[in-house]
C-alpha cells in the first residue's frame, strides 16, 4: 500500500478513491520515522510528549475542579482563518463565494460542537463510553480582522492559474517547504500566536491523496502552524455544488487535525499493529512490544480501525487483537473506534474521550499552555464595519456604561443621549453570532436580559450615529 508522510502531530488523511485497499488515513508513524533518521533527538523528543500528556490532563482537570468552574481561565473562541487557495474550476466546485460561505460556517460548527460535547450524533455513542464523552471547553470562530485591523469574513480566497505543485500544491514527500503557504501565488500564514490557521488547497505530486495534514506549535517553523486540508473536505455538506463526497463529508477531517495540533495522538499509538506493552500472539498483531497514545481512557488498540464498523460488544464497540494481555481483559468496551482520533468515516467519529479532551484543554485554556495565545483575542472575533476599521469613537467612550459585569444574566446600559444618538444595541457571541437586538430610543437607560443564554464571553456594541463602542462582558 502506498504511504503518505507527515510530521509530529500531523493527520494526513487519504482519499478512498485512490485506493483499491482500504487507505492509511494518517502517516504520522511514517513521517516521525522520516525525522528520526534524519536527527535521532526527534525520538526523545515525541516520547516525553506522548508521556507528558496523562499526567497534562490529570493536572488539567484536578485544576478545573478546584477551581469549580469549566473553564479554569478568561479565555476567548480561538480566530480561525480561512485560506482558500484553488484555480476557477475548483473554486466552482466549491459553490463560488456563496458556497465558501456556506463551508466555512458548517466548518466552525462541527468544530465546536465536536470540542464541546454537542454533536447530535453522540446519540450513537453506546451506553459503556457515555461515561468518557469529554468535552474540552475550547470554541472557535471565524476572524473578523486581519492583522492589519481590517474587515475580514474569516476567509481569504486565491484562485490560481492551475492546479499543478508551481501553483498551490503540497507535496509532502518531496518538499520540505510547503508552497501554498510560502510561494507567491499562495497565501501566507497570519499571526500564528493570535490566529488559527487553516490552507485550503489542492495536494499535488507524492500527497495527491492527502485529505490533511498539521503543523503544530511544537513543530516545524512558525510560519506553517497550523492545518493544511483539501480544499473539497472543508466543512459539512450533503448535496449540490460543492459537495463532497462520503464518508468525508461531515467536516470531521479538520476535527481530526485540530486534535493534532493540540498535541493529542492516535489511540493505537502508531506502533505497527503491536500492543501497548506487550507482545501478543493473537491473529492480526504484530509481534513485538507496542506503544499507546498516552491516554489512559483509550483501551488498548493495536491498529487503526476503518470505514463504519457495527459495534459487536453489548454497551461497547469492538475487540481487536489486543484484547487479552495474558488472561487480562483489556478492552472490557472495545477499542476507541468511535474517537475523533481514529480512522474511521465522519459519521463513525463521535467524541474525544475525558482524558483526549482534558490533555487538548491543558494546552489551550491555562495559562502558559502551548496554544493560550490563542484564545486571549476576543476583538478578532467582532464584526467591524464594511469600510475597515471600526471608526473613532474615544468622545463616546465616557457615555457609556455597561453593568454589572461579569452578571448573572441582566445587563444595564446607559449612556447620555444628549451628547449622542443611539441607534441600536447588538449582543453577539464569541463566534459573532447575534444572540440579542434592542433598538435605539430617545432614553439615557435600556436593560437586556442575557439569562437565557450559555454561560460566557459576549460583546455589546452599541452603534451611535457618529461610532459604535463595543463592550465585553462575562456572563456567569
């Protein structure tokens, strides 16, 4: 079977239509070979990382338990930004504009409903792994400025002359630079530390089959962090222009690789179909003493699982090879199948175990964690107006007031309205979805009642005839 390579903590996903056999959804096995041989350091370095990550995640969640609340810091939705890089014949595939729009919207929704526990197909999670569906606390949401502090609709599109490696294209086994982010007819990489950065595109040469592949802090130059995708697995579609076609349809390809990015492994472990730990000789394993991901609430597993499997164990999923260590059950529900993590199809993928979750959380929600940077700008993620920058408003400024804050779900706003006109008041949430509109009136006073609503960061703007001023708020 031909193997697509790729670095630490990088999903490379294969497309199934050019296989005869079943594809190697990721290389990272592969690739962490590739780096070993080139600089012998590398294998220290991934194994204190894969050690480190139970013990992150125990720390994380005994820290948010003491600190009795989900999140254990102030932490904003993480600015996600789109690099769309395609020539007319794909950017036509994908709907033009409007089907952009569409995919990129779909995109962050799975997003955070995939790190938050809210997924509808958790419903097909069977009853022994309900009590392991983990949620990670971190949400997303498309940028709304650019570095510049200009308008921006969270994507970035650049139809190319063609399709071929000069273009746009990455290929992985023979680059060591990746075109699309670094060439002249690519897009480059925004403030890495404040933005999150996804290369929509079209693989080329030795990867034509990548599905992903990530960069993650921990690897590689600065300017290549992020998430590289193709360009027609972004986001969730069903039918029409722009679709894709199943079982990579759900948007569950950048789930995956986002996972990556948080540092967080295949269960299996990437060790050659061995067990963690021990040799087995059971039909299918490999022999020799194998590896895990480092996650104590993945069980044991000593390959990839594939496709859509029906689930053979009463409350669970499926045994594989490593069932038994000597007479020890160690797959009492079955092997982590159903993870984000594995390779099986989209709709086969339904949670982050407790541990996968809190480990990606020790990385982005406390403070001094690999990706904090990440979530510490909630003014990237409020819409601007259309010309640019949001206009001078400093005179404004010693008007308003917004109270109490952080609250428990009233908010009061007063402002002199002899000195200013209010047109209107706008509530939106940190992915800047509008949650609230009051319209202006010739009073100094309004009251909005925000109960109804999930616990969190918002943003009031309150637009004037000569500005608007925006105002976080916490609601607890």
């Amino acid at each position: 079977m031909k193997k697509i390579f790729t670095m630490i903590g990088a999903g490379v996903l294969l497309h199934t239509t050019v296989f005869a056999q079943q594809p190697e959804r990721c290389g990272m096995k592969a690739w962490h070979d590739k780096m070993i041989a080139q600089d012998p350091s590398w294998a220290e370095k991934f194994q204190a990382q894969k050690e480190a990550l139970q013990a992150d995640a125990e720390s994380y969640l005994l820290y948010k338990a003491q600190a009795g609340t989900e999140r254990t810091t102030v932490t904003s939705a993480i600015p996600v930004i789109f690099h769309i890089i395609v020539d007319s014949a794909q950017f036509n595939n994908l709907g033009g504009t409007s089907g952009i729009i569409k995919r990129c919207d779909s995109q962050i929704a799975v997003l955070n409903r995939d790190f938050n526990k809210q997924n509808s197909d958790s419903s097909l999670i069977p009853a022994s792994w309900k009590s392991l569906y983990g949620n990670s606390g971190i949400s997303f949401g498309l940028a709304r400025k650019d570095p510049s502090g200009n308008c921006s609709p969270g994507y970035e599109i650049r139809i190319i002359a063609g399709s071929t490696l000069t273009d746009a294209g990455y290929d992985v086994i023979n680059e060591t630079t990746p075109k699309e982010k670094l060439a002249s007819t690519g897009l480059a990489s925004w403030d890495h530390t404040k933005y999150f950065n996804v290369w929509c595109i079209n693989f080329t040469g030795a990867a034509a089959s990548l599905l992903g592949i990530t960069v993650p802090p921990a690897g590689g130059p600065s300017s290549q962090h992020g998430v590289c995708i193709l360009y027609n697995s972004l986001g969730k579609t069903t039918s029409g222009a722009g679709s894709f076609p199943s079982p990579y349809n759900k948007g569950r390809t950048l789930t995956h690789e986002v996972g990556h990015f948080f540092e967080i492994w295949h269960p299996w472990g990437d060790d050659g179909g061995r067990c963690p730990t021990w040799s087995s000789t059971a039909s299918g394993c490999s022999s020799g003493t194998g590896s895990d991901d480092g996650i104590s609430d993945t069980p044991p597993e000593s390959d990839a699982v594939y496709g859509s499997p029906t689930y053979t164990i009463s409350g669970g999923t499926i045994h594989d090879c490593c069932e038994f260590h000597g007479t020890t059950e160690t797959q009492p529900i079955g092997v982590a199948c159903l993870s984000y993590m594995d390779y099986t199809d989209d709709g086969a993928m339904h949670m982050f175990t407790t541990l996968q979750a809190a480990a990606m959380a020790s990385k982005v929600l406390v403070s001094g964690g690999e990706s904090y940077s990440l979530t510490q700008n909630p003014s990237l993620l409020v819409p601007c107006t259309t010309t640019g920058v949001e206009p001078s408003v400093t005179e404004l400024k010693s008007s308003l007031s917004v109270y109490p804050n952080p609250t428990t779900g009233e908010i009061n706003i007063s402002v002199n309205s002899q000195e200013e006109i209010l047109d209107n008041i706008v509530v939106v949430n940190l992915v800047g979805q509008q949650v609230a509109l009051v319209q202006g009136q010739n009073k100094d006073y309004y009251s909005i009642d925000l109960s109804g609503l999930s616990k969190g960061i918002y943003f009031v703007k309150c637009n004037f005839a000569s500005g608007s001023v925006t105002r976080k708020i916490l609601l607890q």
